[in-house]
C-alpha cells in the first residue's frame, strides 16, 4: 500500500528506490513486487525519472506531466498493490487492486493541486523547491516502507483523514488540469477550425 501511495507522487522514483533496495538484497519485496528490481525494469524507471526530473522544474510542461501520469501513476499504483498480494486470494488481490489504485489517485490529485497552484505563479524558484523536495520526500518514505512498515501506515492513516476533506479540492484540481491540458492539444490541434469558428461568431 505505500508503495502504491508513493506511486502518485512519483512513480519512477518510488520504483527505482524500492527496485534498487531489492536488486541490492537490502529487503525482500512482498509477492511477486520484486518484479520491480528486474535491470531493464529500473533502467526504464531511471530514463523516465530523469525526464520528469527535468519537466517539473518548467511550469507549463510540469501541469501537462502531471496531466498524462494520470492515466499512468494510478493504473501503476493499483498494480503495485496487487502484485504485493500475489500471494493472496484473487478477492484480497482484487481488493489491493482498487486499494492501491485509490491511494494513488489521491496522492496524485493532491500533488497535482499544489504544484498546480506554485505553477500559477511567476516566479519559477516554489515550482523548482517543490519538486526537489518531492523527490526527497518520495525517496524517504520508500524507504521507510521498506523497512519500517508500521511506520508508514501511521503515515497513510493520517494521509487518507486529509484526504476526506481535502477530496473536493483535489477532484476540482485534476479536472482543471486536465481541462487545460486539453485545451492547450485543442487550440493547437485545428487552428483553421478554431479560425473558422470565431469567424462564424464574429459575423453572427
């Protein structure tokens, strides 16, 4: 579960900090999420974190990032979950499924809203801290799920009682990126039609 959690803050970082302590021998990853330790595995999770590292310092690229890895971190995170189950029955598995799925959702909503809001503003010097210190807070608390599990449930419990009141927030926040998102695609996509269209308007 807090590997699915961690996910929707960063999922490449998450993977390769867990990955790394596997391949290591440094811990023993339940079920069958030792997968994760595999060499191409975590040489994917390094190119792709070294992308993201370099996008969330740019405003603009950072919100359309944020936008895509919705439909990345959540589906990841479900499947992290479920693989730490493997071992379990298929209803406990399919239970992690959704578990994982929701935690990473909502710490990737609630990521998305903060940074979405340092976007916003001129200067460049929040966005940059911000991602700095997600990297270090995502990095730290793999690894204290790793090896202090007790503790990162506490964590969790008290990440889900914000979560409760913060949900409208953060469901307004993913729609707004998303919207943006789509909007920058839309005015890019079919100038001649957006033209067009403002024509029709300005003659009507």
């Amino acid at each position: 579960m807090g590997s699915a959690w961690l996910s929707g803050f960063n999922l490449y970082a998450t993977v390769l900090t867990l990955g790394l302590l596997q391949r290591f021998h440094l811990v023993k990853l339940p079920g069958t999420l030792d997968f994760i330790s595999h060499g191409w595995v975590l040489a994917v999770a390094a190119v792709l974190y070294s992308i993201e590292f370099l996008a969330d310092k740019i405003p603009w690229v950072d919100s359309a990032w944020d936008a895509i890895h919705t439909f990345i971190r959540v589906p990841a995170g479900a499947i992290m979950a479920a693989s730490a189950f493997a071992d379990f029955d298929p209803a406990v598995r399919a239970a992690a499924l959704l578990a994982g799925g929701s935690l990473a959702l909502g710490s990737h909503g609630t990521k998305a809203s903060v940074r979405m809001a340092a976007n916003a503003s001129p200067e460049p010097f929040s966005n940059i801290l911000l991602s700095l210190l997600e990297d270090v807070f995502t990095v730290g608390l793999a690894i204290l799920a790793a090896f202090h599990p007790a503790v990162i449930l506490a964590i969790l419990v008290l990440f889900l009682l914000l979560l409760a009141w913060l949900m409208p927030k953060v469901l307004r926040a993913i729609r707004r990126m998303l919207d943006r998102v789509a909007g920058m695609f839309g005015s890019h996509s079919n100038p001649d039609l957006a033209a067009g269209s403002h024509r029709e308007r300005s003659s009507q």
